[in-house]
C-alpha cells in the first residue's frame, strides 16, 4: 500500500522558514517523480513544485520560484520542501503527491499524502 | 502558462442523472490531461489520465474525452457518493496547472 506522509508544517512569521518532510512507503520511491502541491482554506489546488527520478530536473510554479526548494534522499525514501521567506498567502494545506511516472512534468499523479499545515501569519 | 477553465463551476443534479464537466486549456495540451475527485474532507483522487484512461479501480460510470483545448468528464448515472468538487490538470510541462473546481452536489 503506498503511503505519503507530511511532517513539518506549523505557524511560522512571515520572512521565516520551514522545511516540510515526506516519508514515502509501499512503492519504488526512486522509479517515479514527486510533488508538492498546496490547498488554501477553501480553495483549489496548486501545483507548489516537482521532482524527477533519480533526483533529476526540478520545477516550480512562478508563485514560490527563487524561495522554496525541492529535494529528494531516495536512500531514505523521503521528499524534502524548504520553504524560505515565507508569506501569508503560502498559508495552505501542503500536499506530498507521487507522480504516475518519472518525469514531474509529463506524468499525472496518482498517489496523496493527508497533508501539512502551513500557517504564515505574525 | 496555459490556464485551465471549467464550467460550471458548480452545478446540481439527481441520482441518475448523466453528468458533464467540461475542461478548456487556454492552448492546446495534446491528451496530457487528469482528473481528480476530492470528496468534502478527504485528499484528491485520480480519476482519469491521459484524457480518457480510468485510473485502476475506478466506476466505469465514470469516462473522460477530449484532446487538445477542450476536454469532458462524464459521470453516466449519479451517485450520491459523487458528491465531491472535480480538477482537471493538465501536465504537458511546467507549469502543472489546475482548473478551479467544479463543486457537484445532489439535488
């Protein structure tokens, strides 16, 4: 059974940081890509960024580009975000999502975590 | 970037009834086309993928079509286990982008 699960998330001022933690089991971890995606309260959803196999190319939506930092440790099986400079409006649910295959940017997803809660507020 | 509409953005029908969602990307997208069912408090599910392929486990009542700018996801006879606010997601390169939601409910 593949399993996601967040780590990490909290209250955090704007201007500071935070780095959330996936923990992936029940599959090949290092065979596909991963994600991060987020939901505000009451919102849709945002692709936040995404990950090749083999910790291949990366990519982020415009919204967190030169801010969040996406990384993988496929020996641990675990998905990294680092989130610097934080804002109110990253304030969301922050999902950990497995990719169908190995490009983050060719494949759909088909795996979720429950999620982390980030808030950013003074 | 490329921009997902859907229409509607909410809508509300009777156990039965056939469905239809409709999906328009601001440019084309070939079949790189998902989507997802979040039910009220639970994490998104995928439905179907590569614009018209039913995800593994999947109700056959549900299909999708499309390619290109435009895109459908039918629901052939409603169940109240439905009840959930549908994505599209298109996946031809970065940026992912998402629709924004339709919110299906039973009249």
């Amino acid at each position: 059974e593949v399993q996601l699960v967040e780590s990490g998330g909290g209250l955090a001022q704007p201007g500071r940081s935070l780095r959330l933690s996936c923990a992936a089991s029940g599959f090949s971890f290092d065979d596909y890509a991963m994600h991060w995606a987020r939901q505000a309260p009451g919102k849709g959803l945002e692709w936040v960024s995404g990950i090749n196999w083999k910790s291949g190319s990366v990519g982020y939506a415009d919204s967190v580009q030169g801010r969040f930092t996406i990384s993988r440790d496929d020996a641990k099986n675990s998905l990294y975000l680092q989130m610097n400079s934080l804002r109110p409006e990253d304030t969301a649910l922050y999902y950990c999502v497995k990719g169908r295959g190995y490009s983050y940017a060719y494949d759909p997803w088909d795996y979720w975590g429950q999620g982390t809660l980030v808030t950013v507020s003074s | 970037d490329i921009q997902m509409t859907q229409s509607p953005s909410s809508l509300s029908a009777s156990v039965g009834d056939r469905v239809t969602i409709t999906c328009r990307a601001s440019q084309g997208v070939a079949s790189s086309l998902a989507w997802y069912q979040q039910k009220p408090g639970k994490v998104p599910k995928l439905l179907i993928y590569a614009a018209s392929t039913l995800q593994s486990g999947v109700p056959s009542r549900f299909s999708g079509s499309g390619s290109g700018t435009d895109f459908t996801l039918t629901i052939s006879s409603l169940q109240p286990e439905d009840v959930a606010t549908y994505y599209c997601q298109k996946y031809n390169g970065a940026p992912i982008t998402f629709g924004q939601g339709t919110r299906l409910e039973i009249k």
